[in-house]
C-alpha cells in the first residue's frame, strides 16, 4: 500500500516522538526505562516480573536493574502473588503513582507546547490524524500479542 521510503519515515518519527516524550521524565529523575517501567506498572496494577519484562520489552537483567531502583526510590513494592507465593508482583506505591501523574502531566504539556508552535495547519492534520493513528497503534500491539 505505502513505499517503504515513507513507511521507514513513519517508523523514524514515531521512534524520535517516543525518545523525546520519554525524555520528559528527567525531570522527575527519572531514566526513560524507569518512567516506562513505572508507567506500566501504575497503569496496568500489580504485574508479574515476566509479564513485565514481556510489555517492555527489556531483559530480565535490566528489569531487575530498574525494578530494584524504583523499589529504592519507594515508587513501586514488591508483594508475592497470591496465587503463587514463589512468583513475585509489583505495583505502584501512592508516590509512585503520584510521580506517574507528574510524567504524564509533563508529557502532555510539551506535546501541547509544541503543537502551539506549528502552523495551525500542521496542527490540525496532527490532531485529525489521531484516531487513524491509535489504529495503527493496536495493530501494532496486535502482531506482538
């Protein structure tokens, strides 16, 4: 349907898009990696390890690695599943979901900040091109599922 020039374009924005939102959470003191992996963990409520590893798409090391430091900053605890007292769970502490909340609100502030600098034009197509793009966004989901 679409050449690959301009679909390797898309892939080149949506990858410098993210990178940038995900540079936001360095005001809270955040790595990107941390403020993803407390994202998932305030939205989606207690996670196991693997599950989580799977959603970020990172290795059980580095997981380990965030998890223990979030665990340091009181952002997130560790509880064992109920179901398995072996398998361990994580979920956001109200400081944790309260420092979610700043990451999210200093994401949106830019994304707004942003859009007000464009022409009204460009950010008309941006805004209008949101429901084809959260499409795109489950289909993405879709083929890792």
């Amino acid at each position: 349907m679409t050449d690959t020039e301009t679909l390797s374009r898309l892939r080149g924005v949506i990858s410098r898009l993210a990178r940038e939102l995900n540079a936001t959470a360095t005001g809270e003191g955040l790595t990107p990696t941390q403020a993803s992996v407390l994202g998932l963990i305030a939205f989606r409520g207690p996670l196991g390890l693997t599950e989580l590893a799977q959603l970020e798409g990172v290795n059980p090391t580095m997981l380990s690695r965030v998890v223990g430091r979030l665990t340091e900053l009181d952002l997130i605890q560790r509880d064992p599943n109920p179901e398995d007292l072996r398998v361990i769970q994580v979920e956001a502490t109200e400081a944790g979901r309260e420092v979610h909340e700043r990451v999210k609100l200093l994401r949106t502030e830019a994304i707004g900040a942003c859009l007000d600098e464009l022409p009204d034009t460009s950010a008309r197509q941006i805004i209008d091109a949101l429901p084809a793009l959260e499409e795109l966004a489950l289909a993405l989901r879709a083929t890792h599922s």
